[in-house]
C-alpha cells in the first residue's frame, strides 16, 4: 500500500522558533509538494520538488524553506514562526507518468503557533 | 488565468437523497480533472480522476463525475448520500506543467 508520512499529527511551537516538518513517501516518486490548508482557501502550493536536491517556489513561498536530500525525504522549514503560520500543512507525491496519475497525501499536520 | 472554481463552499443535503457537487475550470488548464475528498483530520485521498475517453467517470465510494467539454464543467455526483460521506471535496485540474491546480473545496453536510 501506497504511503505518504508525515512525522507529526499535531504540533504546538512558540513564536520565532525554527520548526521542521518532515515528509517521507515509498513510492520512488519524482515530485513532493507541500501545501497549507486554511478554510475557506482550499490547498496552497508552499513549495514543491521535481528531483533530489532540486526546489521551486508555489504561490506563497514566503516564510518557508524546503530541503530534499533524499528522493523520498522532502522537509518544511518554517524557519521562524509567526503566528500567521498556524495552520494545516499537507505534503504530496505523485509521479507525472500518464495514466498513472494521481496525488499522494500523508495525513497532515496541524500547527499552532503561539 | 488558469483556475478551478467550485461553485459552493457549503452543499447541505439529507441522508439518502441524491447530491451534485459543481466544479468548473478555466480553458487554459488541460482536461486532465480530479476529485480528492478530505474526511475530518485527514488527508485527501483520490475519489476519481479522468484523463482522457469516457466522460463519464466512475470512483470510489458511488461517485462519480461528467466531464463536459463545452461548458467546462466536472460536476461530482452520487444518487444516494449517507452519513459517512460527510467531508470535503476538492476538484483539481493538472496544468501544462504537471502542478494541479486547486479549487476552493466544497463541504458536504449531510442531515439526518
């Protein structure tokens, strides 16, 4: 079974702290996202990542950095937190290869910053 | 500009009945179209997604979704909702550069 994991459930951490959010997916996919969700907004695309070591900015890059030193390892780092940046954090893969197309989620993480 | 808009960010409906849940997307994205749902404190997950021939596309859970070219719709539907399909619904719709492009979501509200 196909899987996307993401390291937290649930995090509390304290304005300016640096926090890292870690994904981990199976599947040998080329391309990892990571997105915020926020009602009303539906998903917004922070950043994504087509190779190891390769990154591109998504609509709202800023605030966030991303790291991929592995293919199956991308990470989100806020690196100091506002509270503007409570939210849920969703992380993607998926291969672009046609007919096999289809967007893997892990189970997100929801952060408070306080 | 390309965009997927869903029409209704609350659809409430009661239990067995039939329900439509709207999505358009802007003709500069491609007809590649996704419906994902998203059950309390999850991820997203895909419900089904069309590529190419049939418009008609059957997913998971009774659903299923018309492509129509002509007005640019992918609406999701289902003859008979039940308590557990309570969630949200996102219609997405993949661009020329293989980034999918989101719509608002939806919210199913089903009552008893």
């Amino acid at each position: 079974d196909v899987k996307v994991t993401q390291s937290s459930r649930y995090l509390v951490k304290r304005t300016g702290e640096k926090v890292f959010l870690e994904c981990v997916q199976d599947m040998d996919h080329e391309n990892m996202f990571w997105y915020r969700q926020d009602p009303g907004l539906g998903l917004r695309l922070i950043y994504f990542s087509y190779d190891v070591k390769m990154k591109e900015k998504g609509d709202i890059p800023e605030g966030y950095s991303v790291s991929r030193e592995k293919k199956e390892r991308f990470s989100l780092i806020l690196e100091s937190a506002s509270t503007n940046q409570t939210s849920m954090y969703l992380c993607a893969s998926w291969s672009p290869v046609l007919g096999y197309t289809e967007a893997f989620f892990g189970q997100g993480t929801r952060l408070t910053v306080v | 500009a390309q965009s997927v808009t869903q029409l209704d960010s609350q659809v409430p409906v009661f239990e067995e009945a039939p329900v439509e849940l709207r999505c358009n997307y802007s003709s500069s994205v491609s007809v590649y179209l996704f419906w994902y749902v998203q059950y309390p404190n999850q991820g997203l997950q895909l419900l089904l997604k069309y590529l190419s021939g049939s418009t008609l596309v059957k997913g998971i859970n009774g659903f299923e979704a018309e492509f129509n070219k002509s007005q640019t719709s992918f609406h999701l539907r289902k003859p008979s909702v039940h308590i557990s399909d309570t969630a949200e619904y996102f219609c997405a719709a993949m661009d020329s550069n293989y980034q999918l492009i989101w719509g608002a979501g939806t919210k199913l509200i089903i009552k008893p």
